[in-house]
C-alpha cells in the first residue's frame, strides 16, 4: 500500500485520540549470547585449523627420538551477504501527520535488524540436523553422529542418535558425551559445558532441572548437583518445540562475522516528492567447529548423520 494520503487518512485525523504502531516489545538479542560476534573488513573470512602432537612415544636410552606430523584440519569460509530494508511515504503524508506516525517508521527499521539478525542466528540450530545445511569442513551438520578426524581416526558424535527428550537423567548423558570430545589426534581436551539453550516450549523443564533446591522428580533428599552449572538461553526464533543443546561458551566455535554493522540512511526524491529511508547491513555466520556444542533433536526419533 503506497504511503500516501489517501491510503493513510486516519494519520490525518486529529480527532483520532491514538495509532497504534510498533506497539510491541522488542524480544531480547539472543545471538550475542551464543555466537562468538566478530567485525571483518574482507569480503570473505577464512578460519583453518593445524593440529597439535599426541602422547609422548617411550624411547630407550640412546633412541631415536619420536617425530610426529602436525595435521592440517578443515577450512571453513565466511562470505558476507547484503540485507536491507526501506520505505518511502509521500511529502504531503509526512507534512500533514497528526499523530507523529511517520516520524516514528525510522526507528522500526532498528527492529527489522533484530529480527533478521535473529532469525538468521537461530537458523543454525533450528538446521542442526539437516545434512542440506553445513558449514564445517567436514561438510556435515553442526550436530551430526559421524564427525571425522583429521588423523582419520574414529568418527565422533555430538548428537544424540535417538533424541532423547531433556529430563535429568539424559541432561548428564549430554553433559558426558559433550565433555568427552576429543580432537584431531584423539587426545583428551577440556570442554565444560554450561549453556544450556533451549526453545521456550523447554523453559519450564529447564528451569525445574538447573533451578530446583533439591533433586527435582524425586522423594529423596538429593542435592541438585545442576544448580548453579547451566546457563539457561530460552530462543524463541528456535522452531522446534523439542529440540535441546548443550554449549561450551568459552570454546565453542559459532562464528558471527558483521561486515558492514546498521546503516540507516534517509534521502529525499525530488521529482516525486517523496521521502526515503532505508536500512543496510551484511554479515556471514556459522561454525568453524563442531566441538564445543551438543544436541538433541529431542523427538525420541532415531537420528544418523
């Protein structure tokens, strides 16, 4: 509908006592939670990776010393893209606004940020399973049962096989299967997970496993050994209403790349009388490892990939 008079009457009206608009609150960012938020000035980010040595080899006296490869691991890319926004009403429109709604449409262009940004950001875990969304060199999904090694050692698994539904029992088998990844080389590394990112339809559960004084769902006197370890993050740009992770926040590898950060730019067409205003961002996301995040499609269904 074109921002003109005719179609915006009730924006004429000073009898009108009030016009609703943009009357909503704004969802709190989640992506700065999860996402580890970067700045690059290239048209493209590249993240590589070179392994570290295995064990000690026991050598006899007077033997040769043990000599060991690094290993190149994946390369992953990070390619900007544009996202932009704009509107336009006519002069008269803006000039006659009784109710200041005009001037008000700029600023819900900074909401259109967050929702992009959101939705985009979310993206990845709402695709966690999806063989048709990968980012690591590995070309799998960020959650998948059969990540490779660079040393081309045993495959390793940071999704659950059967998704399992969050309850006590499977939040420390997640908590386990999470901190025991090893890395390139089979060696032992320390993960500690203490994110716990959920959709909200999982708030109440979550809340009830990592908030309640004692052990929650039992008669018995039991400490709750999860108060006080997990960080909730309730997404609701997360679809799924099952779906559970597990993340590292101090080594996982979620990347955010702002290439060019908000700009908001208004102009005036001279020939048609109108005003312009628009906003224009570019940024890339994804993963440059899989280590560090953990889920769950949460569905009780058989998961392999």
């Amino acid at each position: 509908m074109a921002a003109t008079r005719g179609n915006f009457a009730d924006e004429l009206d000073p009898s009108i006592r009030t016009i609703f608009f943009d009357r909503y609150d704004q969802e709190p960012q989640v992506m700065p939670q999860v996402f580890n938020v970067l700045t690059t000035s290239q048209q493209t980010e590249t993240d590589s990776a070179t392994t570290a040595f295995g064990k000690l080899q026991q050598t006899s006296e007077l033997g040769s010393l043990d000599y060991e490869d690094p290993l190149k691991m994946y390369r992953t890319t990070y390619t900007p893209l544009k996202y932009t926004k704009g509107f336009k009403v006519s002069q008269e429109l803006k000039e006659d606004d009784q109710n200041n709604v005009i001037m008000r449409m700029p600023a819900a262009l900074a909401k259109s940020v967050v929702y992009t940004t959101e939705y985009w950001a979310a993206s990845v875990f709402n695709n966690a399973f999806s063989t048709s969304y990968t980012s690591y060199g590995d070309a799998l999904p960020l959650c998948s049962t059969a990540h490779t090694r660079a040393d081309g050692g045993s495959n390793q698994s940071n999704a659950s096989g059967n998704g399992i539904t969050l309850n006590e029992a499977n939040l420390e088998t997640a908590r386990l299967a999470a901190e025991k990844a090893l890395n390139d080389k089979g060696e032992i590394v320390n993960f500690r997970m203490d994110n716990l990112l959920i959709p909200i339809d999982l708030r109440k559960t979550a809340q009830i496993l990592t908030e309640s004084t004692l052990r929650p769902g039992t008669a018995n006197n039991d400490v709750n050994i999860y108060t006080g370890v997990f960080n909730i993050i309730t997404w609701r740009y997360i679809t799924s209403t099952t779906a559970w992770f597990l993340l590292d926040k101090s080594n996982q590898l979620l990347q955010w790349f702002w290439r060019i950060r908000p700009e908001f730019k208004n102009d005036y067409n001279f020939d048609a009388d109108a005003a312009l205003y628009k906003v224009r961002i570019r940024f890339a996301y994804g993963w440059s490892d899989w280590r560090g995040v953990w889920g769950s499609a949460g569905d009780a269904a058989e998961y392999t990939s």
